[in-house]
C-alpha cells in the first residue's frame, strides 16, 4: 500500500511540474523573452493616460510596449518637470523584415475604448524619412496628444444642445403663431355665428315670402299655358281660313286678269285693289306664322305695299322707264352724227392698258314678294 502512495505522489509532483512549466513557457511567449527589441524615448510635458505596459502600434500592429516612465526637471523653472518615456520595440516583424522608423516619426495617445483605454499610435511619415534617414536605439521623438471619445462625445453633445435650443425656440415660435391663429379663427367663427343667427329671422321670412311669389308664378304660368294653348290653336285656325281666302282671292284675281284683257277700266281698278289686298294679306300672314304674338300686338303695314306706296313706286318706275329711253335715244342720235372710224389694226391697238376685271360678284336676286304687280311683270 505504501508503494502505491508513494507512486501517486510522483505523478502528482511530475504533473505540478509540467504544469509550472507550461505556465513559465506561456509567460515567456506573451512576455516576448528571447525576442530581440530595442529601445526609443519619448519626451512629453505629461504623463497622463501613459501607464507601464501600455501597448504600442504601428498602423494598427502592435509592435511593442511602454517599460519605464521617468520625469526630469526641465530647468526652464523652478518645479517643472518632463517625463521620459522608454518604449521597447520588436527589432523585426514577425516574417523577419527590419523594424525601422523615420526620424520624422512622432508618438499620439489616443482612446483605444469608450470605456477609456488608451494606446500609443506611432506615426512615421515616410516623405521626411527618405531624405533624414531612420530611427536609431537610444533616439528621442516628440509625443502628440489626440482628442478623446469623452471629448468627441462632449463636442457633439454641445453641438447637438445648440441645434434642438435652436429648434425649440422655433417650434415654441410656431406654436405661438398657431395659437394666435386659432385665438384668430376662434373669434371670427363667432362672429361668423352671431351673424348667422341674427340673419336667421329675415332670411326665413324672405324665403317664405320667395315662396309664396314662385306659388304666384306657377298658378300664373298654368293659367297662361293654358290660355295661350287655347289661343294658338285658334290662331292656327284662323291662319288655315286665310290660307284658303288667299287661294280663293288668287283664283279670282285671275279671273279678273283674264276680264282686265277687255280694256274696262273699272275691272282693271278692282283687279289692282284685289292685288294690293292679296300682297297686303300675304304679308301679315307672313309675319304672324313667324311671330305668333303679333296676331295680339298687331302688324305694321310697310308703306311699300300700301296703295300710296305702290303708286308711288309706278310711278317711279315709269319716269326711269322714260329717262332710260330718252337716254337711248340720245345715244343712238350721237352715233348717227358720228362719222365712221375704219377699224384699228391690231398692231395699233392700245395696249398700255390691262383689260378691265370681269364682275364675278355674286349678287343676291331681288326680293320680288311684296312687290307692285307692275314691277313683278
């Protein structure tokens, strides 16, 4: 039994050594023993957020660590002090190309977190580089300060506080337009109100008394409907017995033509005054079928077709009848007078002038229905 404790304590101690061993060898890998580095400084006025371990990167690569901070008087003033930094940098890269840096690089703290981590960022710049040549152990670089998540936040929340005051005064501006407003539709919607009940009364007494007028009107209308129904058919009536008078008087107007052939003068006055009768009965009718009303009103007689006016126009036309002959007559005695002219060549005859335009103007023919019968012939 002894043997068998004896053989369980040496594999407890063998597994507590293996154990103590990965741990050192993890320690050893992460802590970066047996990897070649060497050491820059960094001269800053404050060491705040600068702590031992920080991590350095490079373009986002951490290629090394903070191991020492130590402060020096400035000897500028009394109490002023400096603070070195020592960062320890990968000699190589992980594929074994050469860690180096322009003398133009510069060191910033900026915030690795919102939380408020903070890293050194390490910014060479590569045109200054060419022509300075590269970092060597020992060199010293000046450190930059970035702003803060804390500060970014700070600058964007007092942003933000200026733009919603600015936007509350403008929406407290446009409430108070609108209460104005509705302080505005309020009264005038009263008022609108009161006038409204105030014209209340008279518009329904003139409504009613709209009422009773289109009552009138349409009692009227009926009555006038049916009269005037009445009236046109005996209008309608009467125009048929004319029509048929008309016939009868052209029958026996004929008749007295076919007597006037006698030479009677006596016939030939009655067959005249027949005529006018005729052109006079013709006329009204005429106008009654066109306009209904003038059957009550009454129809003008024009003095054409009175037997005033058609003497008057016989003889008009009898004195035109004699002028246009003695006119004639007067012409034909001028020509007689006239010696004979041999005719023109047709090589001499003139032609400086265009011949005249011929009259293609249409004219209306001549309203011969209420004309003397005279003038009809």
């Amino acid at each position: 039994m002894s043997a068998n404790v004896q053989r369980t304590d040496l594999y407890v101690g063998v597994f507590l050594v293996a154990m103590v061993a990965v741990v050192i060898a993890a320690f050893v890998a992460t802590s970066g023993w047996g990897t070649d580095r060497y050491n820059i400084y960094v001269r800053t006025a404050s060491a705040q957020d600068l702590t031992i371990d920080t991590r350095i990167f490079l373009q986002g690569l951490e290629v090394g660590r903070i191991t020492a901070i130590n402060p020096r008087p400035t000897g500028r003033a009394a109490g002023e002090l400096e603070f070195i930094v020592r960062l320890s940098l990968l000699d190589r890269f992980p594929d074994g190309t050469p860690l180096r840096l322009p003398r133009s690089t510069d060191a910033e703290v900026i915030q690795s977190g919102v939380l408020g981590g903070t890293q050194l960022q390490l910014s060479p710049h590569a045109d200054s580089g060419a022509t300075g040549g590269t970092l060597a152990p020992g060199d010293t670089i000046e450190l930059r300060r970035g702003g803060s998540a804390l500060d970014a936040f700070g600058s964007l929340a007092r942003d933000l506080k200026g733009t919603i005051e600015a936007t509350l005064l403008a929406t407290t501006a446009t409430l108070n337009s609108i209460r104005v407003l509705a302080e505005s539709l309020t009264v005038a919607t009263g008022t609108t109100r009161r006038f409204i009940v105030a014209m209340q009364p008279g518009t329904e007494k003139i409504l009613a008394g709209v009422s009773v007028n289109l009552d009138h009107v349409r009692f009227l209308l009926d009555s006038t409907t049916a009269r005037t129904g009445v009236s046109m058919r005996q209008l309608d009536s009467t125009l048929a017995q004319s029509r048929v008078l008309i016939r009868s008087l052209d029958s026996l107007t004929a008749v007295f033509i076919a007597m006037g052939g006698e030479n009677r003068p006596e016939i030939a006055a009655m067959i005249q005054s027949f005529r006018q009768l005729s052109v006079q009965l013709q006329y009204v009718l005429d106008q009654v079928g066109r306009r209904p009303m003038r059957a009550i009103t009454g129809v003008h007689i024009p003095d054409s077709i009175t037997p005033a006016g058609m003497a008057r126009r016989q003889i008009e036309m009898q004195d035109s009848a004699r002028a246009a002959a003695a006119a004639r007559d007067s012409a034909a005695a001028r020509r007689d007078s006239t010696p004979a002219r041999p005719p023109a060549t047709p090589a001499a005859a003139d032609t400086s002038r265009p011949p005249a335009p011929a009259d293609t103007t249409r004219r209306p023919p001549p309203d011969t229905r209420y004309a003397t019968p005279g003038a009809r012939r």
